[in-house]
C-alpha cells in the first residue's frame, strides 16, 4: 500500500461478551460509544451439544446505530426467541471506529 491509499473496510464483528440466556427471556442492553459512521448490534446464538460443546445457532441483529464523534448512551430491548439457546454473545459490527464503555446487560422473564 502506497502513502495516501486506503484499504476498503469490511464489517468486523467484535464479541464482547458470552453470557447463559434462554429462549424467552428478555434482554435490556446499554451501552455509551462513540465512533465514526454505523455500528451493528447483534447477539450471536448458542445451543450445547451432547458433548457439551457450544453450536452457534442464529444471529440476531438488534439494531443499526449510527454514531457520532461525542459520546452517546444507546439502549436496546430483546427477547431470545430461538428454540434450544442456552448462551449467546452480544456483538458489536463496525467497520470504521468505535469506543465503548460500561456495557451492560440484564435479563428478565
């Protein structure tokens, strides 16, 4: 790559956490970023094997964000609907830049 060129950038899915949930319960999830163009909210979804293996099942996109230079706070609401999930991931979809700080996550039924 020569100086002054730039790489075309491909969405990056980055996992920040893995956590039990299951089919029914609803999530409340926030989290304060800031960043340049959209990030993808996604929860990635798990099944347990026989051998107690993790076998991804589903990923849900929760949400397209558009960010901005300032810090922001953004809130979401879910609710697990695939049958058999028994851990899933809360994943953040950026393909330029993005800061975050205190995700949280909390179930209810």
């Amino acid at each position: 790559m020569q100086g002054g060129e730039r790489l075309d950038r491909q969405l990056l899915p980055l996992e920040l956490c893995e956590f039990a949930a299951s089919t029914g319960e609803r999530l409340h999830i926030e989290f304060w970023a800031k960043g340049e163009k959209l990030v993808s909210v996604m929860l990635f979804q798990y099944r347990k094997t026989s051998e107690g293996n993790l076998q991804f099942v589903k990923t849900d996109s929760l949400a397209a964000v558009e960010l901005s230079p300032a810090w922001k706070r953004y809130t979401s609401d879910h609710e697990v609907t695939t049958e058999q999930v028994e851990q899933v991931g809360l994943a953040f979809g950026v393909n330029e830049a993005l800061v975050l700080d205190d995700v949280e996550v909390t179930k209810s039924r």
